[in-house]
C-alpha cells in the first residue's frame, strides 16, 4: 500500500540555492521537478530575542503567509534549534543553565505556545526540536535526562496547542551507536529523524579524520539499521547525502549510484507507510564562503577536504546549475514517489 502522506524535498535551506536563484525561484524550480514538503529552521535564540520577547514574523511567520501559500504542498516542517550538533544555541542569559531549570523550562514552552497560537503555523505537519541533538548529549552525558524531560515537556504542550503536528527530534546516524542514549532521545518521539552523511570516521556529526566517503555497499546496511532502531515509529531525514568530490573519495558517478541505492534500499519501508520525509542534503552546493562560518561556528577544522564536502553535497552545482549526474535520478524517483 502507498503511504497515505510521503513528503520528498531537495532544499533543506535558503543557502543551497544556485548562484543568482532566490528561494521564490529555487522552490518554483523544486516543486515542478516533485517537491511537496517545505523546511525550514530557526535557533531559540533567533526567534526569542530577548525574555518573553518573539521575533515571529521573520523568523516563523513569514515563511508560512509568504512562500507556503504559493505551491501544492502537503507538509511544512518548521525546526527550532536549542541544540544544533555541539553548540546550544539558546537566549545567551540562559546558556550556561540546566535544561530542568525552571526559567529554560518555562521559557522554551512559553516559545512553543506562543508560535502555536499564530493562526499560520496551523499549516505546520511537522515540528522538531534541535538538530543532531546526540552529539551535544553524548558530550554532556549528564544533561540527558533534563533535556529529554524538556522534550517531554514541549511535545505534551505541542500536541494540546497544535493537534495534528508530528513532533520530534533529530539525531545522527551515528547516535546508533550510543543505544542507551539514543532509545532516551526517541523515547516521547511521534517519528525518528536522522542525518545521515556516510563519511569514515564521523562521529557525533561533525567528527572526522579526511571526511572520506565510504563504499555504497554499506548504505543499505546502515539504513536498514535506522529502521530497526524506529522500532513500530515512521522515520524521516531531515538531511542525507554524498559529497561528489574527488577529495571526499568519490564522484559524481559515486553520488548517483548513492542516489539510486537510498531509492532502491527504502522502497521497501516506503511501500509499508514508515517513510515520513526525506529532506535532502541538498538541492544546490553550498557556496564557497559558508565553509569558514560554519566550521567556526561549530568549532571544528575547516579543512580542504571539509569544504569539499560541503561544496559539493549538491545534485546541481552552485556557480552555473549545473545538474550532475544524481540529479535525473532524484527526480525519476521522487516522481514515482509522490505522484
């Protein structure tokens, strides 16, 4: 049986656009070629810019009243970051504070209620709270049961304020290896969402020694791994991909066969309705300054070999738009899959 509600999207945010395309532009160009899942992300500290005080209509609002209206979606993913892989990015008076803390607690879902009550984000089916969320807990081991208590907390509160909305929270693929952790972070989860990027060595999302793809052959496995670890849960990517670059060990050719595996690997799992999106990693390459921000912001070395791979995640390129080889094969797919 066809799952009753299957979203495929290619953009996972406005910087993976081509060079001279805007977000009107790269999404008109993205729901003819399929797409009909919109996301988007903002950080805690983003939309609360000071206590009790939302900046809702850039940060939340505009997205679902401007752009969402436009296009024949069936879903609209909103994620909001108080963790985003190894940093907290929460208002900086509540920073260094535990997740049980009475004002983070009171805080966070004074937020949630207050986006809830927007009229617009009732166009919402999904929401997820932090990124990769594994690799901060796995850092700070003892932060686990407060924030999972926190998580508790706001998806009660989402489910009575937003009845309807999927709520969850994101973890790497690596967080398989951590179960005990792992099974904690799902454990109040309506679906389980990865990242997903098969890189040798990587851990917790952003560690790795030459940021090396592995083989294809392990992708199966490594799949079908993310959905006996769901359990009786649909799971979803919030972002999965191959970096095409010679300096990550691989090529377009190599990307493509990716593509396809991923396709081939959960068909199976789409066909029992378990598939709940996939946003993929990503439309365009990112351009070439975002490497340094990025690593900076995340602390970890901007290597050559780490701008490859951000540069070149991408199933077009980001200077001429050029479609590589993945490309043809995603669309094939996602054709089939949404039509």
């Amino acid at each position: 049986m066809k799952s009753k509600f299957l979203s495929v999207v290619l953009i996972t945010a406005a910087l993976s656009q081509p060079k001279g395309m805007n977000l009107f532009q790269s999404t008109d160009f993205l729901t003819k070629n399929g797409m009909n899942l919109f996301p988007y992300a903002q950080n805690w500290d983003e939309i609360e810019t000071s206590p009790g005080q939302y900046a809702l209509q850039g940060t939340v609002i505009n997205p679902l009243t401007l752009l969402v209206p436009r296009y024949p979606l069936k879903g609209v993913l909103l994620v909001i970051k108080m963790i985003d892989t190894n940093t907290r990015t929460m208002p900086s008076d509540l920073q260094n504070k535990p997740f049980d803390d009475p004002e983070v607690r009171q805080r966070f879902l004074a937020m949630l209620h207050a986006i809830a009550q927007e009229p617009s984000t009732k166009k919402l089916t999904h929401i997820l709270l932090g990124n990769e969320v594994d690799a901060y807990v796995s850092a700070h081991p003892k932060e686990l049961n407060a924030f999972v208590g926190l998580l508790k907390e706001s998806f009660d509160q989402l489910h009575r304020d937003l009845p309807g909305v999927k709520v969850g929270t994101i973890t790497t693929f690596d967080a398989l290896n951590h179960p005990q952790i792992f099974q904690r972070l799902i454990e109040y989860s309506d679906f389980v969402d990865y990242t997903y990027y098969p890189i040798n060595g990587l851990s917790g999302g952003l560690f790795s020694k030459g940021w090396q793809m592995r083989p294809i052959a392990d992708v199966a496995t490594d799949l079908h791994a993310m959905a006996k670890a769901a359990g009786h849960k649909p799971f979803s990517f919030t972002e999965i991909g191959y970096s095409a670059s010679s300096l990550n060990n691989s090529s377009e050719d190599k990307q493509a066969e990716f593509v396809q595996t991923v396709f081939d690997t959960l068909e199976t799992y789409h066909q029992q309705n378990r598939i709940a999106f996939i946003s993929w990693s990503s439309f365009s390459d990112m351009p070439p300054e975002f490497c340094n921000g990025y690593a900076y912001a995340q602390g970890i070395d901007n290597s050559k070999e780490f701008c490859a791979f951000l540069g070149n995640l991408g199933l077009r390129t980001y200077e001429d738009n050029r479609a590589r080889k993945a490309w043809s094969i995603f669309v094939t797919n996602v054709g089939k899959w949404t039509k």
